[in-house]
C-alpha cells in the first residue's frame, strides 16, 4: 500500500425508510445537504455543489460560532446506485480521503453502506459517530420531498 492510499477504513450501514432515487438525489441537492449534513451539535449547513465526475462540493457545518469546511471531487456518480467522492477537512489533515456510499434497494426503503477509506487513525471514531448522525438524519426525507426539483 502506497502512503498515498494509507489511512483506516470504516464502513456505517443504515436502512432508511425512503426510496433509493430519492436518497441518491438527497447527496447532490445542496439545499437538501444543507438540511442533514449536520452531525453531532451542529445547527446549521450549506453547500455548493457541481454534480459531475471531476465536480467539486463545499460543505460548511455550523456549529454556533464556528464553521467546520469540508471539501472534495465527485470520482464516481452512478445513479441511484453508487457515489464517490473524495473528502478533505481539517479532520482528515487536510489531506483527500475517500467516501464511497452505496444505495441498495430494500423493501423497507434504502440500505446505505457507505465506506470511508484513507482516514487518520486518530478520526476514525469521529468519523463513525458523525456519518452514523448524519445518516440518521437523512431519514428527515421521508417527511419532505428534498432532491425532486
């Protein structure tokens, strides 16, 4: 393994009960990211985003009076099936992880799988708290109709 592909992986799952396009589209809308990108304490969010391969996104987590930015590349966009992305934040030292996210089909509504390689060692337990928030509240989506514009 190259030091550029170093780094811990860790993978949440989540069923959620709202179809599978409608999640997809969830990751790509910025206003939408805007409502459940926000783990933990945070209050607020906003996004811009260019959904192509080779398109960048900008993730500010509001927190009172602080702002955590995140950033990265859209790698792959496969709808409704597969997104992946790079993910660089002052929690990943600035340096480009990988967040892959799968959207599998389930009667219940969407099974997410999604795996975050290249993390330091030191975030990988923030990391599994805060994708595992966000996830639940990407359920927020089965009350509304984010994505569908």
């Amino acid at each position: 393994m190259s030091p550029r592909e170093s780094g811990e992986t860790l993978v949440v799952r989540r069923v959620i009960p709202v179809p599978r396009e409608r999640v997809f589209a969830a990751w790509l809308d910025p206003k939408s990211l805007g409502q459940w990108m926000r783990p933990g304490g945070m209050t607020d969010a906003t996004a811009e985003v260019d959904p192509k391969v080779g398109g960048r996104f900008r993730i500010v987590m509001i927190e009172g009076p602080k702002r955590y930015e995140h950033q990265g590349e859209y790698l792959v966009i496969e709808p409704p099936e597969r997104l992946e992305f790079t993910w660089i934040s002052e929690a990943t030292d600035h340096r480009a992880t990988v967040v892959a996210i799968e959207f599998l089909e389930r009667d219940a509504g969407t099974e997410l799988v999604l795996t975050h390689r290249r993390l330091p060692a030191s975030q990988v337990d923030s990391h599994r708290a805060g994708w595992t928030d966000i996830m639940k509240k990407l359920e927020l989506l089965s009350g509304s109709d984010p994505g569908s514009s």
